[in-house]
C-alpha cells in the first residue's frame, strides 16, 4: 500500500508580495466609489497602494503587471455567517456556554475553506450552531492559505483574536431540561446570565486590582463581560417577527451590540429594526419546507431593509448555502427590487462593518488589505465565474489550476481536505 501526503503551505503573511503588481484593463469596482471602466489596481506587502482609471494611476516602474482586460475585479467577498472549518461550539449540557471558543474546533485544512475561496469569499465569520441559546465565541478569520488556525487569525488592535459571540432564539434551543420549554423561558435564562455577568464585572471594578477581593475566575462570566462591554458583537440567530423583537429587546435591556442573522420575517418588522438600529445578515436562500420559521423567507428582504434604512448584508450559514454562491444572494435580492449598488455593498462593506473589519476589508481603496477577486464577468449574472481569489497580496484561488477548478465545480476529490493521507488506489493495482 502506498500513501500520498499532500502539503499545505502556511499563512500568506510569510510569502506577501515585495514587488509591487499591477492589475489593468478590467472594469473595478471599488465599492467605495464610482465602477471604474478601464481600471489599475496596484498592490504591495499585502495592502493595495492605489486603485483608479488608467489614464491617471501610476504603476511603479518595478510592478509586475497583469493584463485583465475583459475581467471585472472587485473586493474580496466577506461572509457574515459560515460554518466553514467544521467548527463545533457549545455540547449539550447546559444552553448558555459563553466560555466555549470555537477557535479550539476549527479545521483548517477543511476543504470547506478552498470552497469558499472558489466563491470569492475572502474573509468569513465563522460560528458555532444555532441549537442553544448561546453557542460560543464565533471567529472573524482571513481565508488564507494555512497550516494551522493561527495562520487564519484575524488580532484587533488590542491584540485580542477577532470574534463575536453567537446567539439563538426560537424554535431551535427549545428542548428537553436543562434547554428551555419556551420562548418565554429562553429569554429569562438569558436575562439571568447577563444579570450574573453585570454582578461579575462589578465585583471586578469594586477591587480595583486587589487580588484579595477579586471574584473567583469564571471563563463563562468573562465572556459575557466582553459582549457586556462592547468587546463582543452578538451575532443573533432570529427567524420569526416575534423572536426578531426579542433579540432586540434583550440587546436593548443589557446594551450589548447585536446584529441579527437570517431573519426571515425582515419585511413584516422592518421599520422596527431600523428603529433599534441593528444590522441585518440575511439569507434569501433557504428551505421554507425545513422549518415553519422560515416561511416568510424572501427575495424582496434586502429591498425591504434597504427601504427602511437598515445596514443590510448577506450570509451563506454554509451549507445551507454553499459558500461558492454567495454572489447569488445579491443577484436574487436585485431581482426582487433591492438597488444594485446596495446589493454590492451587502457581501462587502455591509458585512466588513458587522465584523467591525471596515478598515481592513470590504473595498478596494489605498492602504487596504489587498484581498479582491477577478470575475469573468458582472458580478451578479448566473454566468459568472470567480476566476481568481487573492488575499493580502497572495492568490489563494486560480480557476485555471486543476485543483482549484475541482474545488470550484466539484467531482470526485474535491471533499478531500489538504493535507489529509489518501490511499492511491492506482498504485494499490
């Protein structure tokens, strides 16, 4: 028997290009500003040095220089909701588990993550399930090509790993003891643990750095301290109008800051979730037929919530959307009448803003990440392809490379992750 070991290379922060490159020809669209029909995007050490027409972009003399006339480039896509890297959260023997880091389960060398490269997406905040109250903490991860999960990481400027915290209402943390019967009661527990968290952080501050009056550690309480003080986003699994309200009551109740995920009955509260001022992360492709909650499940949310004023992105939950058709969900919500420019917006800077990354990624301007994806085509036909994914300089995905066309098409091998042992059944003969 033989054994073939494939090698997957570290993060992309070790090889980021010196020289700088330069992309013409393509049409760009930097989000943050007009589409730009005959552009240049130039890079260097992993960050874009200038983005603009070409009849007034310097290109350093010592860039190297592709041609990508007839191509369309455009941010990296980030994905506000994934669960890429089979990461496993919160077990079942209690519903709130703020202590549980997912960042202990995530697989980097999943084949989920070229997948998700293979659809443009360059960034993705990665959760735990829906099935309790509270699941864990969520990562904020760079789809880099990496070895181990520190390679993925994304630090803020604290030096503190990048994540949130994932919640849940409804019909899916409603079980058996020591999970909530009810709605009603899944609100009282989750009152209950801020509560014991507000007492925490008092005690905390009362000592004033006196170890003899501190609180005996507790990693649950710390985490509900960081969502307590803002350190945290809560990133909300909501379906129903009424569960929609209760998250919010409850981000109002406690001041924590919330961002609502799917959020199937948006057209029916719309208004009121301008009102409390929540982001939206929505997804338009789901199974009505797989739970009665997402009945309501519509095209025309984005345009509902671009209507009311709502800062609207979209989510893949993969896989219930595979993360290769993200860009499926703006197209659909255009269709249903959301704006295109808005629909754009959604899958970048909408959903870098809910990850607080907005000064990193989400559009290509000077002194950004130099994450972006080529396109063959407009972003938002059917007939589109991603035909290369860069991140921070580095290309993580080329559909011109056999491996990576597997990823992206799909076929026999393209679940194998890199890196894993396989047995050659060729040589097996």
């Amino acid at each position: 028997m033989h054994w073939k070991l494939s090698v997957f290379l570290a993060g992309a922060s070790l090889f980021a290009q010196t020289a700088p490159i330069a992309f013409s020809g393509a049409r760009i669209i930097p989000i943050a500003g007009p589409e730009i029909p005959d552009g240049v995007l130039v890079v260097q050490n992993g960050k874009i040095l200038a983005v603009g027409p070409a009849a007034s972009t310097r290109i350093p003399p010592d860039a190297q220089r592709q041609d990508l006339r007839g191509k369309i480039v455009m941010p990296g896509l980030v994905d506000s909701h994934s669960h890429i890297g089979g990461p496993e959260g919160a077990d079942s023997s209690a519903p709130i588990q703020p202590d549980v880091r997912i960042l202990d389960s995530v697989n980097p060398r999943s084949s989920s993550i070229q997948k998700a490269q293979a659809g443009g997406i360059t960034t993705a905040n990665v959760m735990p399930g829906s099935g309790h109250l509270l699941s864990g903490q969520t990562l904020y991860l760079k789809l880099r090509d990496g070895n181990t999960i520190d390679d993925l990481l994304i630090h803020t400027a604290d030096g503190r790993i990048a994540g949130g915290m994932k919640m849940a209402n409804g019909t899916n943390s409603i079980r058996a003891s020591p999970f909530p019967g009810t709605r009603g009661k899944s609100a009282a527990l989750v009152r209950e643990q801020f509560i014991k968290a507000q007492e925490y952080r008092d005690k905390i501050q009362k000592a004033a750095g006196d170890a003899s009056k501190l609180p005996p550690r507790d990693l649950k309480m710390e985490g509900l301290v960081e969502v307590l003080d803002g350190k945290r986003t809560v990133q909300f699994h909501t379906h129903r109008a009424d569960d929609i309200l209760t998250a919010l009551r409850l981000a109002k109740e406690f001041n924590f800051r919330i961002v609502l995920h799917h959020v199937s009955d948006a057209t029916l509260v719309a208004n009121e979730i301008a009102k409390a001022g929540a982001p939206v992360s929505l997804i338009v492709i789901d199974s009505p037929g797989g739970k009665l909650e997402a009945l309501n499940v519509s095209f025309g949310s984005g345009a509902a919530l671009e209507k009311a004023g709502v800062l609207t992105g979209f989510h893949t939950d993969d896989g219930i959307t595979d993360s290769r058709l993200l860009l499926r969900s703006p197209a659909l919500a255009v269709r249903a009448g959301m704006s295109r420019e808005k629909a754009l917006y959604a899958v970048t800077m909408a959903n870098a803003r809910m990850l607080d990354l907005d000064s990193r990624v989400g559009s290509l301007e000077p002194g950004k990440d130099a994450d972006f994806v080529v396109l063959s085509g407009d972003p938002l036909s059917v007939y589109t392809h991603v035909l290369q994914t860069w991140i921070e300089g580095k290309k993580v995905f080329d559909r011109s490379d056999p491996k990576d066309h597997l990823y992206a098409v799909g076929g026999v091998g393209a679940s194998h992750d890199p890196g894993e042992l396989h047995v050659d059944e060729e040589e097996e003969r």
